[in-house]
C-alpha cells in the first residue's frame, strides 16, 4: 500500500510541474480556464486511483478472510487479528495413490493425458464409476414462450475435471427464470411461494447462529479438517414454488437415474460483499465411528448426498470474485492454478461430493483407490463414501454496481460510493441429491411435498 502511494504522489508532482511550466506562458484567461480543468483532472485521478486500489485490497483482503489463504510472503492477520493460515497449509491430506485426473490438455503427463481421455470415453464414462449417470446428450435449447427473447444459446454438458469428475452446464435456466428465482428473496413473494424460510448464518466448524436443529444438525456434520466459515443469508423454498419448476426439471433431465424425492430441500444463497462467503468445506455427510444416532438420522433423512449441483443466478461479481474454488484439484496448466468456476447467470456446476462403493467398475480406467484416505468411512446405510476431493470454497463476491465509475469520480468523494464499487452480491441456487428418498423437515414433517413439485413439472412440460 505503502509504494502505492508514493508511486501516486510522484505522478502528482509532476503533473504539477508541467502545470506550472505551461502557467508561466498563458495569458490570465487561459491560465484560469487551465487550472481549473487541471484541478478536476488531478481530483479525478486520485480519486480513481484510491478507488482501484482499495478495491484491490479488500478483495484480497475479503478473499484471505474467507478462504484463509495467503502467499508465503504476505503476513496479514485476519479481521479477528489472528494469523490467517499460508496456502502451503492447505494442501491435500490424503495419499498419492488416490489418483487425480486433470482434463487432458491440463497436464503435461502423458500417462496422466491418456487416462484422463479414456476416462471420458463412451455414455458411461468410466469416470462416473459409484456416481449418478448423466444424460451427455442433455441440449436445453429455450425456443419457445417468454424465454426465446432472452437469446440464450443451447446448453451441453462440458467436463471441467475428469477424477473426480466436475462439470458446468451454461444456460441450464434462462435469464427470465433465474430472475422469478430471485424474486423469493425479495420482500414481496410470488402467491404461490407460501412460506420462504430466511436465515442469517455465520458457522465456524463448532458453532451455528442459525436458529433451527435442522439447519444446526446439517451444518455441524458438515465437519472439516480446515476452518469452516460461511457467512450469508439462506432461503429454503417449498418444493410447490412454481418458480422454482424448471431448475428441477432441468435437474431431472440431466440426471436421469436419479427421482425428485431425493432432492434436499432447495436452498438460495445471498453472499453480499463485506467478507461474505464459505471456507473450504466439503458436502457430503460426514459420519463419525460409531455414531449409532447419526446413522439413524441420516437414513430418515435419505442418506448420503451423492451430488451438488449449484446454479449460479445473477452476474453482479466483478474484478473475477465470486468463484466456487476447488482446492486440490487443477484448472489451467498455464499457471498451475486450482479449479475455479466463475458465476454467470444461469450456469449450473455439477460434482459428487460421495461415491457408492458397490458400483466401482472392475475394469474402471481411473486407477483410484478408494480404500485411501481421500475417501471416507462407507457409510453402512447406503454403501456411500465421502469423497475429501471435492473439498470447496465459495469466494466473497466484489463490484457489484453496473455503473460509469469515471463520470461520478469526478464529481463525488464520498467514503459510500467506494463502498458501494467494493460491495457485490452472488446469489446461488443450491440442490444436494441424496442417495435415498429425502425426507423433508424444514417447513415441518409433512409440510414440503415433493409431489407438490411433480405436478408443477407436469404443468411446465405441458406448457413446453
């Protein structure tokens, strides 16, 4: 920050030297109209300049406070004025032999190169070997009624990481139904919502602030090896919400093994600015030995969550925030940089947070060995494992004004509109498919149906 400022205050002194070497040869009318146009100038320029980076800063800042990763050289402390912990700590705690599988043209291994493509071979690819089948030849192509205006192109299943498997869907919802998502988390609710549950949450690995045993029981079997903090705001939505039809219907197209009763109960995130986000966590269910109780709530509830599919509903992040990181796998070779999924309205990221250890392929081309330490306990009721791979964090998100940043720079110093360019929003839908049928708790046992939303399906099917 220090350099910054010294770096601006040269710049300043020179613009000021030129000021005054032009002063001496102008007459009094043109040395008045120049100073003022100059002292605009240089008011705009530190201006910009302050904003830019403080912008930088607390996204880097927001980032550490959130994720709790750092460079070796940096020695901030985090806004609890504890030592935020280095990105060497954060590396995999699990054996070699639990083999990870890059895209091919991320990595330069050639035996690496050669198992990730056979992998990818074939309807079933011997990658998804314990997880849901997907529909490769999933194509949703929004042609017809109120979503042919907003321009969305076709949507195709695109592998982002081979083992464990991780894919993005583009347009999975059209910009119309992202934004009637939306509206329930909005003050004034379409009619059919009924009920929307709002939660404001901040969790650490021993703690909940949410006021429910059911969001408090989720989230404390949610336990990691690292710190877990999430700081956000939730919305559960009834399954009988029309508004939230087509991201089911979608799910069910592109999953096709799978049934809507083993869908969780549907939840909206809002990360909004000042340090909201989620640390490094895993989904899936996470058993203790010899927890008998768990075992008995887990197979009321639908076992294990077998897949996460997350959809991303608007595009306020900016400055390249909001992304969904996966710490140990690989995204681009170029840098060696992890995996990292942008929001963008409409996207859909799918990965299986578990695996079904019954249905590994004697002749699986991934080589994994799923008695390592990257995997879990099986989990007795449905022959699941938690799969440590997955492990992810969910970025704070920054800028989220869609404004002309210059024009009221110029004219405006107040601390607000460097907040509000500091501030962003993400909003998520969020969908965990259990192993089993799930049973619904959250409104009430008995209250959330799934059949309610069968029937609204139907209807959008109809309509289609």
């Amino acid at each position: 920050m220090q350099r910054i400022w010294r770096v601006l205050a040269i710049k300043i002194t020179l613009l000021l030297h030129l000021f005054r070497q032009r002063y001496n040869h102008e007459d009094d009318e043109s040395r008045s109209t120049r100073s003022s146009s100059i002292i605009v100038a240089v008011n705009a320029f530190i201006v910009t300049t302050a904003v830019k980076t403080a912008v930088h800063h607390q996204f880097r800042k927001r980032y550490i406070d959130i994720t709790g990763l750092k460079s070796s050289g940096d020695d901030d402390d985090d806004r609890w004025g504890e030592a935020v912990a280095r990105t060497e700590d954060f590396q995999r705690n699990w054996d070699s032999d639990a083999l990870l599988l890059p895209l091919p043209e991320n990595t330069n291994d050639q035996t690496i190169k050669a198992k990730s493509y056979a992998a990818m071979l074939g309807s079933k690819p011997t990658a998804l070997d314990g997880r849901c089948n997907i529909n490769f030849n999933y194509n949703n192509n929004n042609t017809t009624g109120s979503n042919s205006s907003n321009g969305n192109n076709s949507s195709t299943v695109q592998w982002l990481h081979v083992d464990p498997p991780v894919f993005v869907v583009d347009n999975f919802l059209t910009k119309i139904e992202c934004q009637d998502i939306l509206q329930l988390t909005k003050q004034q609710l379409p009619s059919d919502a009924g009920r929307v549950i709002r939660l404001e949450s901040r969790t650490t690995a021993t703690t909940s602030s949410a006021s429910t045993n059911t969001t408090r029981n989720i989230r404390n079997r949610n336990r990691n090896r690292n710190r877990n903090k999430r700081i956000s705001t939730t919305w559960y939505v009834r399954y009988g919400c029309s508004a939230v039809a087509p991201i089911l219907n979608e799910l069910i197209k592109l999953l096709p093994s799978i049934n809507v009763n083993q869908i969780e109960e549907i939840q909206l995130v809002q990360y909004s600015g000042q340090k909201q986000g989620f640390a490094w966590h895993e989904d899936a269910l996470l058993d203790d030995d010899n927890d008998e109780h768990q075992e008995q709530v887990e197979q009321t509830r639908g076992g294990q969550r077998i897949a996460t599919v997350l959809v991303y509903l608007d595009n306020e992040c900016q400055h390249g925030s909001g992304r969904t990181l996966f710490r140990d796998l690989i995204g681009n070779n170029a840098n060696n940089s992890r995996l990292a999924v942008s929001p963008k309205i409409g996207r859909a990221l799918l990965f299986f947070p578990a695996i079904t250890t019954g249905e590994q392929s004697a002749k699986s081309t991934t080589n994994t060995n799923i008695n390592s330490n990257a995997f879990g306990n099986v989990h007795s009721f449905d022959n699941t494992r938690a799969d440590h791979r997955t492990i992810h964090a969910g970025e704070p998100p920054i800028g989220g004004r869609n404004r002309n940043e210059d024009s009221e720079l110029e004219d405006s110093l107040d601390s607000e509109l460097i907040e509000s360019l500091l501030s962003g929003q993400k909003h998520i839908a969020q969908l965990w498919i259990h192993s089993k049928c799930h049973t619904p708790v959250v409104f009430g046992r008995g209250l959330n149906k799934h059949n309610d939303a069968t029937k609204n399906i139907n209807i959008l099917r109809r309509n289609s």
